[in-house]
C-alpha cells in the first residue's frame, strides 16, 4: 500500500494515499474562531473554504513549526452526495513508502479518545505509526460539519 509519511517533532506517521489530492506549502491560514486550538482555521482551495488540522497541536499540543518540509496534505473523501475536504498541516512531508499494511502491528493499548491511531511499523532504528485516515474524517466531522 502506498503510504504518505510526515512528522509531528521526532514521531513519524503514515497514511494511505488513497484520499489524498494534493499536497501544498503553506499558505495563509483564516482562523475559525471557537474551535479547539488543533483546528487551524480554513484555507482557500478553488474557491471553497477547507478546514486545516495542525497535526502538531493534535499529537505534541504546539503548532507545527514553518519550515521548509511543513506541508498541508489535502483530503477528499466522498459522501452520501457530497464529498468532504480537509487539509492536515504536518512536518517533514517529505516521502512515500510501499509497504503492506500487515507490517503495522496493533498495540494491546488503544487510547480511546484517538481511534484514528493505528499499528506500529519498526523500519531500521525508526517506528511509524499507521494513521487510519477514515477514523480521523469522522473525529474531524465532529467540530466541523462544514464551512460555508
């Protein structure tokens, strides 16, 4: 399965790109005022407003640090008639892997607040966590159902 990777500090992640249709620098992000502070605010893609999550403040609570390898990963999923969209700011957006999804193994331990969190993948000294993308959607939906 090809997978994208990116970082939150020194924690490496990977998901799926079978939702993902874009990968952007950063670009001015319009607040949306009373949304947990992981909730960045939205940005303009084709004229459509599209919330950001700041993958930092979700996993690490501080914001994702602008460097250079800071991307926003854009997701679409379709719906029931309607597709859903929404960007995740991570670090260090820098590669792909191919690897079957069996070399993440699930943990005796799931947080329950966090059913987006997969297995685990141990490549060389390194581990990266499996993020269910779809688990992640449906937290997602539940602060914002849509901006208009």
């Amino acid at each position: 399965m090809l997978m994208l990777v990116f970082h939150a500090g020194e924690e490496t992640f990977a998901c799926p790109c079978d939702y993902i249709s874009e990968i952007i620098p950063q670009v001015e992000i319009k607040p949306i005022h009373h949304m947990p502070d992981f909730i960045r605010g939205s940005i303009n893609v084709g004229g459509k407003p599209i919330p950001v999550i700041d993958w930092c403040s979700l996993m690490l609570e501080r914001t994702c640090r602008p460097t250079l390898h800071t991307r926003i990963i854009l997701f679409q999923f379709p719906g029931d008639g309607q597709e859903f969209e929404f960007g995740l700011m991570a670090e260090k957006v820098t590669k792909t892997i191919d690897v079957p999804l069996e070399r993440f193994v699930e943990g005796r331990i799931a947080v329950k607040d966090f059913p987006y969190m997969g297995g685990i993948m141990t490549e060389g000294n390194q581990s990266i966590q499996f993020i269910k993308t779809d688990k992640l959607l449906d937290s997602i939906k539940n602060y914002v159902c849509e901006i208009t």
